[in-house]
C-alpha cells in the first residue's frame, strides 16, 4: 500500500493519478479518504507549479539541513549561529570547488536523469502528424509532444526543465540535441552564479 501511495504523490498527470487513486481504494478505502483529507496540491506532482522546475514531493532538504546542522543546535543562540556560518562559508567553497570538476555545462544529477530518460526514449516508437505533434508510444502508454510549445502531455518536461523521455525521442527524430532544450538553471553557469557571493567571516565577540 505505501508504494501505491507514493505513486499517487510521483504522478505527472491526472489520468494516471486516478487509476493509482482507484488501485489505492481498492486496497483500503479509508487510506485512500485519509490521504485525500490532505489538500492535494501540497503532495501531488499533477498539481505543482511548472515555474520551480522542481518535482521534489518529500521533505529531504529540510531534514538533511536540520541533521547537518544538529550540533550546533544545542549551543546557545549566538554559538549556534557562528557554527552555522562556518559550515555554510565551508560549504559554499567545497561547493564551487566540486563545480570545477563536471565535464559537461550541466549538473551531474541532471545528466545521470537525462541518461535514464535516453534509455527508454531509444525503444519507443513515434508517429508525426507532419506539423508540430509527435505521438510517442512506451510501456506505460502514449504521449503527445508539442515541440512549438515545448510540452509533453506527461508533464516532466514542464515540471522538471529536463526533457522527458518522449520529447528526446522527437528531438533524435529531428536531428536536434536534447541537452540544448534543458533549462538554464541546471547549468554551471547557474551554480556558479548560486555561490557568487560570499559570506564574510565574523570575528569574535571582543571585537
């Protein structure tokens, strides 16, 4: 039943969300009441802005950032504060270090997706309409992508700015590179542009 629920949270598009809806009923109609009792466009990919880029339905950063930060949290305010402007100043060096070592414009996490996507978009079979949409067919169904509105019914293009796996495949269709369509934010550029500014170090309290 967790699994079904996660899928529900996962899904891009609301076809696919009713089905996951449906199949969670079937195994517990209450989990299903209890799940709904939540407002659903706090929890649910179908329904997140597409300005973000950002398909994160979990909590993972806040908890992360409370865990790194856990020492410090005991301390009194002020020595709280200077451990965490010590560990964010480091950070932010290691960060931007790290950035030198990428071998493409694009992040390593944003590449290790695009892969995953390639894999599948290369056994998918496609169909144009000899205009602007593309009918993309997989395992799990059939999608429409509009390349002059850069969009695919399945939403991840949108929702992420990496293109999904059924517009890849249109773009290896017309010869086009798909890495050039991943949005700018992704880039080294950006990251860069995150760590530009620095924190100043603070001395002591005598000072």
């Amino acid at each position: 039943m967790t699994k079904v629920l996660w899928w529900c949270a996962w899904n891009t598009y609301k076809e696919e969300l009713d089905d996951h809806l449906k199949t969670l009923g079937q195994l517990s109609e209450e989990a299903k009441d209890h799940l709904l009792h939540f407002p659903i466009q706090t929890w649910c990919r179908v329904f997140f802005d597409t300005i973000c880029k950002n398909n994160k339905v979990e909590n993972n950063l806040a908890e992360s950032f409370n865990s790194w930060i856990l020492e410090a949290r005991h301390k009194t305010i002020i020595d709280m504060l200077e451990d965490i402007i010590i560990k964010v100043m480091t950070k932010f060096v290691k960060n931007e270090d790290e950035l030198m070592t990428w071998n493409c414009d694009w992040s390593p996490t944003t590449i290790e997706m695009y892969n995953e996507f390639l894999k599948i978009a290369n056994v998918c079979e496609l169909n144009f309409n000899g205009d602007d949409e593309f009918e993309v067919s997989e395992e799990n169904g059939r999608h429409i992508v509009n390349l002059a509105a850069n969009k695919c019914t399945c939403r991840v293009w949108d929702l992420t700015g990496i293109p999904c796996l059924h517009s890849i495949k249109v773009f290896l269709y017309k010869n086009l590179d798909p890495l050039e369509e991943i949005h700018w934010w992704y880039s080294k550029e950006t990251y860069l542009l995150t760590y530009h500014c620095k924190l100043q170090p603070v001395p002591s309290q005598k000072f």
